[in-house]
C-alpha cells in the first residue's frame, strides 16, 4: 500500500486553517476526527433546557449593553477578515500560549481543530501582553478593555449568585478565585469545511477554568448531556456561563463541567468569544466546608494551579478531573 504522508503537525499548525479554506485546501488527515456521518446543519435546535444562559430574567441579567456585545463581536470579525501577513504580526509560535494561531501541538496521534484562534491574557493587568493585541481594527483595544472590565462584574454577580443558589456565604467562591483570578480571552474564527462530516471546530473537551463565559454569532457549541449533544441556541444579547472543572471541585461536585465541542458547517463561518476565569496562580481551592456532609461526603481534593494539570491531560485528549478526586 502506498504511504500517505502528511506533513508533521508542527508544520501543519503553522499555517492557519483560514489560509486553507481561501485556498481550497480539503482537510488533512490530522484534522479528520470523524467518521463521515451524523451531520446535522439544519438551522433548529435541539432541546436547549440543561444548559443555563445568562440573559434576561428567568435568568440573571449581566448588566452588558447589546451595543458592547456587538461591538466586540465586530471587531472581533474585522481582525479575523484581514490579510495574513496583518494577523500574523500577532502570531505565537506553536508552543505559544498567547497570540494569534492554534493551539500548542498536541501529543503525537491527537486531532487538529478546525478553527484558528487569538488567545490573550487581560487579568491580571500585569499579565497583559500588549505586544500580541491587535491594533487593527483601532478600536479593538479598547473594546477588548471595556468587556474585560464589564466580565469582572459578571464573574462577581455570577459567583455570588452561584454561591446563593447553594445557600452559602455569597463571597465564598469569589474569595476561593482569589483578588488576582485569571481572565483570559480567546477569540475563536471556525472558518466553513467543505466536509463538516469529518472534522471539528473544536474537539470535545471540559474547561479547565472556574468557569468560562461564552458569546457567540452563530450556532455550533453542543454540550453533551447525558450521552447527547445539545446545541446552544443563537442569541445575541445572551452569554452562556460553561462551568469548568475547577468549579466542579468547588462545589463539591453539585455544578458539572460539561464535555462540549464545536461543529464546523459547510457554508458560513462563526465567532466566538471566551472568557476564561480561572482561580488566582498558587492559590489552592477546595470543596466548599459547608457542602461536604454525611450525605454528600468529600469528593475532591484540595488542588492548586488545576489548570496546568488539565492543560497536559488535554494534549492527550483526556480529561484531568479524575487527579481531583478522593
Ligand atoms: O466556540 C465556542 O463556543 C466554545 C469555545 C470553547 O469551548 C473553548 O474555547 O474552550
Ligand atoms: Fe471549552
């Protein structure tokens, strides 16, 4: 049998998935994680009910004009629309964390996502890699500014509002985050594939934040429940509110952080935006006192800096949580 060869994924991840599509390239064998089947582009939506969205009431409001939603959605787009040679002026290399690409290079045998990405740190401050933020579109440093301030906000009144519905003290989790929580922004670009039926946007997998807040202009992001994929619905004003792995732990395993991904689709392209909140570096979390008791027992571990542990099981395509458990 004659051999295929494809180039080594150093390679491949150093060239945008964007580029390819403008080209016509069809998917290489890295990016082919499907089996050709269970494609499903009709434009309802499944039953929306487990997943909770920050909206209106019955939800919580989150206090964000839809002016700023639009905004950063725009100048989110009008990055992603530039020539290459602009964007690749914030290019990471491909072990990088921070700046325009893909993800670092998974371990060897992993599936490559079919989406490109700008990922930045805004919080704490000191963090901020000013270097890797676009100037084009002029504006989008200062929108990118203006939401990260406006999601502090909404991480306070989601955490307080978590910790209530829980009946416990509301700054609990707050303080568990710590006064210098992370806050990351990644901009996700899933540009269309000729066949959605093989590859994904984005490959199944739980966050590893406290939690992440999701927007969005299009459909794609399904959430696995209870061995089905649920697809969140379009909304423009809403922000979705993903519970990652390190909420889990601190609620003792009451809040779940699901297992989602995100489908690619045959004729438009989609933006996402997420914030990932994470507790503060070296700052150790823990199930809440007052939620481990004779009938719920302990079920995780103090852990400190979880994120890092997560990040090396999800090179692996594998979950981290089970290292938190008793
Ligand atoms: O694009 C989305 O809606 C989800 C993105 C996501 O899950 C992530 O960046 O971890
Ligand atoms: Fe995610």
């Amino acid at each position: 049998m004659a051999a295929y060869s494809v180039p080594p994924v150093e390679e491949l991840l150093s060239k945008r998935v964007q580029e390819m599509v403008l080209h016509g390239e069809e998917p290489l064998r890295p990016y082919i994680c499907r089996s050709g089947e269970d494609v499903d582009e009709k434009e309802d939506i499944m039953d929306t009910s487990p997943i909770p969205i920050i909206s209106k009431p019955p939800g919580i409001a989150h206090g964000i004009s839809a002016s700023l939603l639009d905004k950063i959605r725009q100048v989110s787009r009008e990055f992603f629309n530039q020539p290459m040679e602009e964007k690749n002026k914030y290019a990471k290399s491909v072990v990088d964390f921070q700046g325009y690409g893909a993800d670092p290079v998974p371990e060897q045998g992993q599936f490559l996502d079919w989406s490109d990405r700008l990922f930045l740190e805004v919080f704490p401050e000191d963090g901020r890699q000013y270097n890797l933020w676009p100037q084009i579109p002029i504006s989008f440093r200062e929108v990118l500014e203006d939401y990260s301030e406006k999601m502090i906000r909404v991480t306070e009144i989601t955490s307080k509002a978590m910790a209530k519905s829980l009946k416990l003290e509301e700054n609990c989790f707050l303080e568990q985050f710590g006064k210098q929580a992370q806050l990351h922004a990644r901009f996700n670009y899933y540009s269309p594939c000729q066949r959605p039926d093989l590859v994904l946007g984005l490959k199944p997998h739980a966050d590893g934040t406290g939690y992440t807040i999701i927007l969005q202009d299009e459909v794609g992001l399904q959430v696995l429940k209870d061995g089905k994929w649920y697809t969140v619905p379009k909304n423009p004003t809403a922000l979705l509110v993903l519970m990652g792995d390190q909420m889990e732990i601190m609620s003792n395993g009451i809040f779940k952080s699901p297992v989602h991904r995100v489908v690619s689709n045959s004729r438009r392209d989609r933006i996402s935006i997420a914030m990932f909140y994470t507790p503060e570096l070296g700052k150790e979390i823990r199930p809440e006192d007052d939620l481990v008791n004779v009938d719920r027992p302990r079920i995780y571990k103090k852990v400190t800096d979880y994120a890092e542990t997560h990040w090396k099981f999800y090179q692996r395509d594998m979950r981290a949580l089970h290292t938190a458990h008793i």
